[in-house]
C-alpha cells in the first residue's frame, strides 16, 4: 500500500479524526509515512491521536480543533490544503444516532445534512480546486450500508449516507480522467464509540462487527481500484443476497427487521 499511497504526496487529511474509524485512518496514513492533517471538534482526543503518531511514527500532524458542521470554517480548511499540497482526502465525520425520527429536533434535522452531506460536498469541492498542477490526488468518502435501503430509527442518517454514496459513485466516473480516484466505503457495523453508545441487543441475525483498523486498512487499500467498496465478508454477503437474491421490498423488510430486534 505504500507504494501505491506515495503518488498522493507527503500529505493526507482526515475530516472527523479524533477517535474510532477516523484515529483509525489517521494511524494507517501515518503507518504509510504520510503527515496528516486532523480534523474534529474534539480537542483533548484529537490531540492525544496527534502525539501519539507523531512519536510513534515520526511523521507530522497538523490538528485542526473546529466543528464540521460549519460552512464558516471552509476557508480556514483549504488554507491549510493549499500550504501543505495535501492531496489526499478522506471524509469520516457523520452524526447518526439511533432514535425514532420524530425524535430528531429541528436542529437536528440540520445538522445530519450539515455534518454528513453539504460539508463533504464543498469540502471535496475546495479539496480539487486546491490541487496544483493537476498530481495525482485520493478521496474516500465513508458511507453505511444503512444508505442502501430505508431503514428505520436511523431515517436522517441513512438518507445522507445514500447522498454520500452517490457523491463518490460519480465523483468516481467524472474525476478518474483528472488523475483523481475516488472511494465510496459503503461500511456496515464499526466497534466505535459511537456504535457502542447506541446499545445494540445481540441477535443471531444482527450484522457483523468490525474492527476500525480493519476497515481503514482495506478502504485505503481499495483507493483507486474500485469506485464503491463493502468491506467484510459478512457484509459483502448480506449486500449480494439483498440486491441480487431477494426482490427489494424482502431484502428491506429484513433489514427493518434486525433493526428492531436490535434497538426495540
């Protein structure tokens, strides 16, 4: 993997950086020599990662304390992406937690679509028009198996990880003759924080867990071989049978079913 990440230049980022998948792929990044630049609101976790790769690996990070969320804070962003020529992009950050949608409050109706669609969506944005002289660049965009099929008490979060999906899917196509590849990770359940917050009830049918630095590990792997990648063989499994097995309507009463064996 060495080989094939060091066309992408001495520097990755990492938007949503702090803990779980994203200090999975900052890790990774930094295994591979690359500096990184980290992105979170979270500022203790976000530095203890900082330190911990840069004496671990002896490379450079430049952490960035500041809310994804917030258009205000783009120009900050492509700032750092300009002076560093960092050329490779990896979009971690989401909100998504499990609850009934009528739930979520105004607020955070808005800030599953800030967080999870219209940053990346600028940010990607900023990230191209800060490449110079047209080098090589990466991008990998995290998506969830929840965005393929409608899946309750996670409504918000499923619609935008379908927005996410799609945005990589194309981005694939139209930036692949630019020297741009494109990843869309579609992945199913991560042993992160946030996953074990939610609480899930073991089932027999329930979904598999994977390890962050599993996941990280293969999605960067995949960069530039594939537009979509499902990592596991378990969720691999489940998305053929459900789109190539069973008509949609069965594959999605399923998914709704585990849902609420799960969380009901």
């Amino acid at each position: 993997m060495r080989n094939q990440l060091s066309k992408y230049g001495t520097w990755g980022m990492v938007a949503g950086a702090a803990q779980g998948l994203g200090a999975a792929f900052v890790e990774n990044l930094a295994i591979q020599g690359k500096n990184v630049i980290m992105i979170d609101r979270n500022e203790t976790e976000l530095k203890q990662i900082a330190i911990k790769v840069e004496k671990k690996y002896s490379i450079k990070t430049h952490p960035l304390i500041l809310d994804l969320s917030d258009l205000n804070n783009l120009d900050d962003i492509t700032k750092i992406l300009i002076n560093l020529d960092c050329r490779l992009f990896i979009y971690n950050a989401a909100y998504g937690p499990v609850k009934p949608f009528m739930e979520n409050t105004t607020e955070e109706l808005d800030y599953y679509i800030d967080l999870n669609s219209r940053m990346p969506l600028h940010l990607i944005s900023k990230f191209l028009q800060s490449r110079k002289n047209e080098k090589p660049a990466g991008i990998i965009i995290m998506s969830s198996l929840a965005g393929l099929w409608g899946t309750q008490l996670v409504v918000p979060y499923g619609a935008t990880k379908a927005f996410d999906y799609n945005l990589a899917e194309g981005l694939y196509y139209e930036l692949k003759s630019r020297k741009v590849d494109v990843l869309g990770c579609i992945a199913g359940a991560i042993d992160t924080p946030n996953y074990r917050s939610t609480q899930p009830k073991k089932n027999l049918i329930g979904p598999s867990i994977m390890k962050p630095d599993t996941v990280a590990r293969k999605a960067l792997s995949k960069l530039s071989k594939k537009p979509v990648y499902i990592p596991g063989f378990f969720n691999q499994f489940t998305y053929f049978l459900f789109t190539r097995i069973f008509p949609r309507s069965i594959a999605t009463a399923m998914m709704n079913r585990t849902m609420d064996k799960m969380y009901n």
